[in-house]
C-alpha cells in the first residue's frame, strides 16, 4: 500500500518541457528572422513609407518594386550566374571528395593520416586569408572576370569539409561487404560505384547542399576575381543595384529580398536532409 501511495503522490511531468527554453527558442527565432521579414515587406513600400514609419506595415501594398526588378535582364543575368557557379561547385566538390574520401576510407598506405590531418586543417584556413595570393594565381591563369576563376577556387576550398563528413560513411561499411564482393568478382572500382556510392547518399546530398548554399551566398572571391557586371553574382549584384539606386531604399529591399529567398527556401527544403547527414557522419 505504501508504494502505491508513493506511485501516486509523483508529480506527473510535463510533457511540454522548461517553458523557458521555448521563451529562449521563441527570442532566437524572432532575432534571426525578424531582418528577413523587414526586408521582405520593406519591398512592397514606398520610399515615403520607410521614411515616415521605418518599422511600419505596408499601407498601401507597392508591388511595383518587385515587378521592376523581376522584369530586369539584369537581374536574371545574375541569378543565371550564381546558378551556374552554384551547380559547378557543387558537382566539383561531391565528385572529387567523394573519391578523395573513398581513399582516405578503405585504402592503407604511408601518410595517409597525414593527409586527412592535412584537410581537416583545411577547415581553419578561411578564403579571407588566401584571398591575394590566389587572386594572383587566378590572374596568371587568365581566369579573371571569369566564372571559372571562381568556381575553381570554391571546389578547392570546399573539399575539406566534404571529405570530413564523408570519411565516416565510407569507414562505416564494414569490411564483410567488401571482401563478399570480392569473392563475387567485383573490383575496387566497381564496389565503389556499386555499394560505396550508394550507402553514401545521405553525406553526398549534405556535402552538396552546403557547397551549394556556400557558393550561393560567396562574396569576397566574386568581388576580388568578377570586375565585369556582366559576370556579376547575385552577391555582387545587390552590391551595385545598392549603390546604383542607393535613394531608392524600397527597390533596393525588393532586390535583396529576391536574391536571399531561392538560398532560404532551398535550405528549408533540404535542412532535414543536411541534419541527417551530419548525424550519420557523427555516429560513422
């Protein structure tokens, strides 16, 4: 009788959690996109609203801000620029770290830890250290004003990363299916292609949607390597249209809200995916 009435005298938990940690969840959220949602609605103001009342609704709603900038050529010129650089650093970075990884994974030779050491120290040497003397290499290889001289340089940054994730999943596989393929006639090169490839999906659909997003998003290279406006990212692009129509203050959120929405919306779409592929690398 004593330990049912102790049984029933616990306090029930809730199942809801520390409502301190929403509160402290609710502020973080708020904070990171409240910037997002002021430039998003900024964009459908006019410039008499912003100045009146800069934290103010739309009243009434100015649509014509965002219907000058969808119907630019200039606008669309960049977003086919980033596009293109976007998907060559992408395609770069998984199919080389994929086979940089593959190595590192399931071979045994001298240096080898060596030479994984050597990337995973790439992650603590930024772009912003190298930027002058690989703007002098990018020069002496004729790649300036160049996507090229741009894409290059991201793949070769973007590596270490990508091996680090994608070390553990091809570690992970054990070495059973491996020797059963050999038993089965199947050289390295087709296990690779035929079992590594795939058990990889997860870390290879992280690796890309990072460069991706990272090559998206890339300022400081564009700027130091594309003079030309006609090879100009979108990054660069808002730089200019800022400082070209600098009085107009709602045209410009217009076009710095259209050039952020496709990375937002194509990492909201992929986050999960990124989530579980860095959980897969963790527990590789």
């Amino acid at each position: 009788m004593a330990r049912r009435t102790s049984a029933r005298r616990r306090p029930r938990r809730n199942g809801w959690g520390n409502p301190i940690v929403y509160l402290a969840a609710l502020l973080l959220v708020g904070l990171m996109l409240g910037p997002v949602i002021y430039i998003i609605l900024g964009g459908f103001r006019t410039n008499s609203q912003i100045t009146v009342d800069p934290a103010g609704l739309p009243h009434p709603w100015e649509f014509g801000n965002y219907a000058d900038v969808l119907t630019s050529d200039t606008f669309w010129r960049q977003v086919t620029n980033s596009t293109i650089a976007a998907l060559a650093t992408t395609i770069g970075v998984v199919v080389l770290g994929v086979m940089a990884s593959y190595v590192l994974a399931r071979y045994k030779f001298r240096g080898r830890g060596a030479m994984y050491a050597l990337f995973a120290a790439g992650l603590m040497f930024p772009i912003t250290v190298a930027i002058t003397p690989l703007y002098i290499l990018v020069k002496n290889l004729g790649l300036v004003d160049t996507l090229p001289g741009v894409i290059l340089p991201q793949i070769a940054f973007g590596l270490p990363t990508t091996i680090i994730i994608l070390v553990p999943f091809l570690q992970a596989i054990p070495k059973e299916i491996e020797e059963a393929a050999a038993i089965d006639r199947c050289s390295r090169l087709g296990f690779f292609w035929r079992m590594a490839l795939p058990l990889s999906v997860p870390g290879l659909i992280t690796t890309g949607i990072l460069a991706f997003i990272g090559s998206w998003n890339s300022y400081l290279l564009p700027l130091f390597i594309l003079n030309n406006q006609d090879t100009f990212t979108l990054p660069l692009g808002v730089q200019s249209f800022a400082s070209q129509y600098s009085v107009d203050t709602a045209k410009v959120l217009a076009f710095t809200s259209l050039s952020m929405i496709p990375a937002l919306v194509f990492f909201s779409l992929f986050q999960r995916r990124i989530v579980g592929g860095l959980t897969g690398a963790v527990k590789g």
